[in-house]
C-alpha cells in the first residue's frame, strides 16, 4: 500500500475513514476505510449484501454514517452532508436502477435539480457538447422511458457530467448490459479516470473480470467488513475471489461453479437431442396487452432433458416469449407448442410469486388458486409443504413459517420447488438468481440442473450471460424480437444478443433442426 | 340584444370560473404526485373564510376592501385546510384518499357549526359585497363570445392569464420541472438534490389556495352569500376535471368549460321554456358527466406515474 502513502501527492479524491453503519440490530458497515486516489478507478468488490453500496450511499450523502468521516479532495464533509452538498462538492453517483424520469426527456433530466428559467435549447446545447467531448452520444429530445438501458446509462453520466462531476460513483454499471457495451463502458471509465489529474471513479461491482480489467486500486468487503485492499497488480482471480468469499467457505462446489461460469463448454446436448421436443415455437410473432409487437419471429425448440439459455438484452423481448410459452400470453401468429403442465417462475419472486406475509402452506395453495374450487385441504397442504422443505432443502423454520422471514435463496428454492411439486414436463425460469449471494445461486443452479436430470424441458433466461452459459445446454439470443440459436461462447452470444449475428456464427443445429420441422402437412416426422 | 344562446355562454364561463381555478389547483397538486381529495373542504373553508372576512371588513371599511380582504382570507383558508391535508400525508405519509375524505367531512361540518355560531340558524345580518362583472370596452361588444368571455369578474380575467402561466411554468422552470419529477419518480428527484416532501408540500399548500379562491369566488362573485354546504361537490368534479384535462393546466381550462357549459344549461332550457322537464335533471347532468369522464377518460390518460404513492423513495 505504499502507493496509497506516497508523499507528493494530491489528496484522495474521496477518502472514507473507519465509517460504521446499522440498522436495527444489524451492523452494515463495520469500520470500513477507502482511499480512491485522484485519477484513478478504484473497484470496491463484494458479494450481494456485503455492503458495497451502502458504503458508497453514505460518501454520497444518501444514508448518514454512525461513525466515521468522509473528506472529498482533502477536505472534510461535515453533517448533515447530503446528495445535494456532494454534488456540489463534484461527487457523482450512478446508482444500480437508474435515477430518472422515464416520461421525461434527456434534457430535462439533466436540467432536474437546478433553478431558475429552465431553457431546453440551452442544456440540449450542453447534452449535445458532453457527447462530443466524452463520446456519451444522446439526442436531448428523446423521452428517456423509450431509450434502451445503455443509453439510459449514459443518461445517468451525462446527468453527472453536466453538473461538473469529477468523482464518479457507479453501482453495477455492467449488470445491465450487453458484454460489447460493457466492454465499450469500462473503456470509457478508464478514459475518464485518465483524462483529468482531478478526475477518479469508484466502479462497485461483484465481477472480478471487470475489477481486474480496469481498476488502479481494488478494495473487497465481506459482510461489512474491508477484507483486503490495495493496487491491482498484488491480486489475481483466485485472490480476489478468496478474500469475496472468505476463508474456507469457497467450498469445492462453489470452486466449481466459478469455473463453470468462466469457461465454456462444449455443447453436450447430443442425448438432449434424442428428448422429445416438449416446447416448440414455429415462426412466433407476440403482441403485448398494448398490441406493440415485442417478438417478431421466434423459432426454436426444447427437448426433454435439456436446459436452453435465452440471452438477451433487456428490452428485446424475452418478457413476452417466456410469457407466452408458459401459456400466459397468446400469439399474435405462428404455431408455438407448450404442454398445460409448464410450470413457470417469474423473475420477481416478491411481486409475481409469493405472497409475502402469508405462510409457506398458504403460498403452496396459491398455486392453480385460479383452476381449483371448493374447499381447502389445508392439512393435506401442510404436509406436503413439510415434505417440499425438506426434499429441496429449503431453510425455513416449517411450513407456518411466513415468507417474508425466509432468506432471498430459500425463497427462491421454494418457489422453484413449488413449480415443480406436480412433476411438470416443463419448466420455464426467467432471472432464478436476481438478487441471491454466491452460494444460494449455486443452489438454484443445482435445482434446475436436476430438473433436467428428472427429464424436464428446461428454458432459462438470465439477463446475466454468464449465468446463462454456465447453466444451459444450448443457447437461443434474442435480439430486437428475433430468436437465433448460437454457439455457446461467450463473444458470440454477447454479439448476438446485440444483433451482430454472421452467418458462420449461428449453430448448424438450428438450421437442421428447422428443416426437418418446417410446417408441410402432408409430411409426417 | 341579448339572446338566450349569449346567456348560456356567459353562464357557462361564470360556473367554469370556480371549477377551473380549485382543477387547477388540484392538477398543480397531483402533478407533485399527491392527490387531494381534501380539495371540496378547502372550498368550502374557503367560501366560509371569505363570507367571514368580506362581511366583516365591509362593514367598517367599504366594500373593496370588504372584497380584497374576503378573497385573501379565502386563499389563506384553503392553505391552511390543505397544510392540515398536507401534514399528514406528504410529511406522516398516511392514505391520502382516507385523508382526504375525512378532511373534507371535517371542513363541511365545521363550516357549519362556524356559520350558526357567528350568523345564527338563519344567517339574518350577513350582507357581503359582492364581485360584479366588468365589460371590457370594445371587447365584451364581439358577437357571441364578447359577452361570455369579457363581461365577467375580474377573478375570470386573473385566470385567462393564470392558465398559461401555470403551463409555461410547469415547462419552463426548473421548478417546474422538480415539481414534475417528483409526481413521477421521487427516488429521481431526491437524486438530483430536489427534496420530494418540500415540493409535495408546497404544491399542496397551492393547490388549497387556489381552492379557497375558488371558495371565495362562489361567495364574492356569485351567490352574494354563504349556505351550509354550498360547495356541493364541485371539489370532486374539479378532480374528474383534471383527469378529463389530463393533467395540463390548458386541458384542464377547457374541461372546466365544459363542466360549466353542463351545469348552464338549466339556465339555457329554462329561458327558452322547456318547463315540462325536472329540473333537477339539469342539476344532475354534471354529475354524471363526471362518472362517464372518470369511466371513459381515465383509461386513455397517463396520471403521474407516483399519483397518491404513500413511500416517498422505494429504495
């Protein structure tokens, strides 16, 4: 760390000192200290809940401190410090769901907190000229709710920007987008960090590629606590992923999982292949409840046995596709097979899959609620929630037990485990792991893997590419409402999912599965 | 000459008046995301405060001043009933819809009890000044429309000029535009260092005092009196006639026109001498006006996308 003490040198751009937070009982925050250097990107590395971004809520003036301080360049920010004072000070924040007014403008979310006359022509002058001098390229007058997510990112930047920001603090800024506008993103960063002695970044992130890519400096924290910190160059992968972790806790399991994550393999769907096709789409076209067409020509099928990853961009369509394969929207054209048993588990577990404050039975009854009639079987249901917790190892304190006190996995275990109660031939997942840790996505994982095993059609969709490559056997990109079947690489699927698709790329095994299957009644297959 | 068609004219601005000012001050309010179904008791707050304010000071110091002061204390009623509305909802974040009722049921029953305290069962002894109507020269002599538009109180000429301010103001300001984010998306509006309870507040409180005008303009520019319960509803047609104007202060003008023109036309099918009807029809017809535009508008226009929310930030 003798870099960070270096004698010469400017203050840190943003410097935080044995910060402590909590809440209620629990400690966020346990004396954590952060040094970003100007000039630097400094990545501040974690899993889900280790405190990452209340770290950076707190230096952003968003959550007060129970202990602590934070100076920006050298000087100190003294209470009540709030987003206002921050950015006055040149501290910017990002944050993971994006800060703007979708019915609003480019411009007028820029202008939104000034005061005084607003003149649109005047920031869309401003909008116009941060594009050309930082390459972030927005039309002032487009509505921000029609902007697809990468361009609403650099919304939120040029929103910064505007405003003079030279710390920039970005909370996920990866997860949400394709890997090219990852790749563009972080060059970006690298670019700002270095155009300007005065300038820095603090990129809060769980991926260690992207950490190791881009950052001077990384700091890791696990459950609240700074584990390890220093320049980039005294860490590896394995280092990074060691201190994230915690010492014997990254057990062979999740050993292997990280490498399942990090390397492709072949595609081994040969068996899969010899699987009855249990869901089939033939040239789908999907119009939502507002009649806009949101798949325009989707055509692929699942075997029994197999897990297909969908990859996809957010936006491109692949909330209508999964909804109408579980039957729960109709198509606009095409033919699109599904049995009546699929089962289906929405990505919002709190909103669209369980009833929070009602117990684990009462949430088993919920399900087919709307085909059922006549009274209730609560005990046979209380038996079979107590059969389901301990089949699927789902941790909770019984079957009164109420959802809401169950950990983000084990809700998700449940719900997983709910949808495949009555032994469904298919099973259809959109983002299984939102929001869950290391280890309770390993556990999902598992679970759809043995889905597979017992012989179900397994469709995922995970708006994390690398998720979808470690868990499926094949791979469908989605693109602006258009399916194409792809090689299981990572490069090619992140280009396809962008709509670069060359010819070479997409798998033969589309084409020749689609031949065979091409609707000509009089030929039976 | 004056004909049947220009009284109705007329009569349709004259009832529009008092819809469009509290509607305007509603759709400032729910533009910040707070819905105010308080707004019929700052009417009626309003009117009593006016009634209370214009008799008073009349009696000692003319009748201009009588109505200056009524119009005021009008206003400030209305802030005051909608800071009480404001108190609890913007700041303590309890259900405006069930706030709201129960200050509307407050209002009513307290500008009763005020009104035979002070006036007596009767109201014998309450003479007011009143508001007349002011013809522009030249202007209020144009076929048709000079009549219904330019001789009228001068409360109606304020809003000719108040409607495109308010839009030029939603549109043009930084504060308008805080105001609008914040009925869109508060999480957006605290990032960018505006403060979602202060705007919230504020339009709430404006809201009630264009309310309490409105109130005052019942009193001072119409009935020349207070009656228990004059506001008859008109605090929730002025929030059907936000909807209907959808949440512009133009559209919402022009909704309030056509409120008016329903309520008008009993005095147009009385002059010609259609008798033979109830009227109590015609009282009727903005009502149902009202639930046909809730049923049918409603479903097409956009509200705030944070209307009535009780978290202030999701995150």
């Amino acid at each position: 760390m003798a870099a960070l003490s270096a004698p010469a040198e400017r203050p840190a751009a943003l410097a935080l000192r044995g910060v402590t937070k909590r809440f209620g009982d629990v400690v966020a925050l346990d004396d954590v200290s952060l040094d970003v250097r100007a000039g630097t990107v400094h990545a501040l590395l974690g899993e889900n809940g280790a405190g990452k971004s209340t770290l950076m809520r707190v230096a952003f003036g968003l959550l007060a401190p129970d202990g602590g301080s934070i100076s920006l360049a050298g000087v100190p920010c003294t209470p009540p410090f709030t987003p206002r004072d921050a950015m006055a000070r040149g501290l910017g924040m990002v944050h993971q769901h994006f800060s703007l007014v979708a019915a609003m403008t480019v411009a007028e979310n820029v202008a939104l907190g000034a005061a005084g006359r607003y003149d649109a022509a005047k920031v869309a002058s401003t909008v116009r000229a941060i594009g050309d001098r930082t390459g972030l390229v927005l039309d002032p007058a487009a509505r921000v709710g029609d902007l697809p997510v990468s361009a609403q990112q650099r919304c939120e930047i040029v929103k910064a920007l505007a405003r003079d920001v030279r710390v920039l603090i970005l909370d996920e800024p990866t997860a949400v987008l394709a890997p090219d506008e990852a790749q563009a993103l972080l060059r970006w960063v690298r670019a700002f960090a270095d155009s300007d002695p005065s300038h820095a970044v603090v990129l809060i992130t769980h991926k260690l590629r992207d950490a190791l890519a881009v950052a001077d400096d990384i700091t890791v924290l696990r459950r609240g606590v700074r584990v390890a910190h220093g320049p980039v160059a005294q860490f590896t992968e394995a280092s990074l992923a060691d201190a994230m972790l915690g010492p014997g806790e990254r057990s062979s399991r999740v050993d292997a999982e990280v490498r399942e994550a990090h390397t492709p393999r072949a595609p081994a769907a040969d068996q899969a292949r010899e699987g009855r096709d249990v869901l089939h789409a033939h040239q789908v076209v999907i119009r939502d409840t507002e009649g806009i067409t949101r798949v325009r020509d989707a055509s692929f099928t699942v075997h029994a046995g197999e897990i297909v990853g969908l990859a996809a961009v957010e936006g491109s369509g692949q909330h209508a596709l999964l909804r109408a394969m579980a039957g729960l929207l109709p198509v606009a054209a095409g033919r699109l097979q599904s049995p009546t048993d699929v089962a289906f588990v929405p990505e919002d577990r709190h909103r669209d899959a369980l009833l929070l404050d009602a117990s684990l039975t009462e949430n088993l009854a919920l399900r087919d609620a709307g085909r059922r009639s006549g009274q209730l079987p609560w005990r046979t249901l209380a038996e079979r929630t107590t059969a389901l917790l301990s089949a699927r190892d789902v941790r909770a304190a019984g079957a009164t037990a109420i959802a809401r006190t169950l950990s983000g996995g084990n809700q998700q275990k449940f719900v997983l485990a709910r949808a495949l109660d009555d032994a469904p031939s298919a099973l259809i997942v959109e983002n299984p792991t939102r929001g869950l840790d290391f280890r309770a996505t390993a556990a999902v994982h598992d679970a759809l893997r043995a889905a597979r095993d017992a012989g179900l059609a397994v469709l995922v969709y995970s708006s994390d590419l690398d998720e979808v490559l470690a868990v499926a056997d094949r791979v469908l990109a989605l693109h602006d409402g258009v399916v194409h079947e792809v090689a299981r690489e990572r490069d090619t699927v992140g280009r396809a999912m962008l709509g670069v698709v060359s010819d070479a790329s997409i798998a033969n095994t589309e084409r020749v599965t689609f031949a065979t299957r091409t609707p000509s009644p009089g030929a039976s297959a | 000459m004056i004909t049947p068609l220009d009284d109705f004219l007329a009569a349709t601005v004259r009832t529009a008046t008092p819809l469009a000012l509290a509607a305007l001050g509603e759709c400032l309010t729910e533009r910040s995301g707070v819905i105010n179904i308080g707004l019929e008791g700052a009417i009626i707050c309003g009117a009593f405060g006016a009634t209370v304010a214009a008799g008073t000071v009349a009696a000692t110091a003319g009748g201009a001043l009588g109505l200056t002061a009524g119009f005021v204390i009008g206003a400030a009623a209305g802030a005051v009933i909608a800071l009480l509305f404001a108190l609890f909802t913007v700041w303590w974040r309890a259900d405006q819809i069930i706030t709201g009722t129960a200050i509307t049921l407050f209002s009513l029953g307290l500008t009763g009890l005020l009104y035979k305290t002070v006036y007596g069962a009767t109201g014998v002894g309450l003479t007011l000044p009143t508001l007349d109507a002011w013809a522009i020269p030249g202007l209020s002599a144009l076929p048709v429309i000079g009549r219904a538009l330019f001789a009228q109180p001068l409360i109606t000429y304020a809003l000719y000029l108040f409607v495109p301010w308010l839009a030029w103001w939603f549109a043009r300001t930084h504060a308008g535009l805080a105001l609008r984010a914040t009925g869109e998306s508060p999480d957006a509006a605290l990032a960018a260092g505006v403060s979602p309870r202060r705007v919230q507040l504020l339009a709430t409180v404006a809201g009630g005092t264009l309310a309490g005008l409105a109130g005052a303009t019942l009193v001072l520019a119409q009935s020349g009196t207070f009656v228990e319960g004059m506001s008859a509803g008109k605090g929730f047609i002025a929030i059907a006639i936000v909807v209907l104007g959808r949440w512009s202060p133009r559209g919402v003008a022009a909704a309030a026109l056509l409120f008016g023109g329903a309520s008008a036309l009993q005095y147009l099918f009385q002059s010609l001498g259609w008798t033979g009807v109830p009227y109590q029809l015609f009282l009727a017809l903005p009502y149902v006006l009202t639930l046909l535009v809730l049923a049918r508008a409603s479903a097409r226009s956009r509200a705030p996308a944070a209307l009535a929310r009780r978290e202030l930030t999701l995150s």
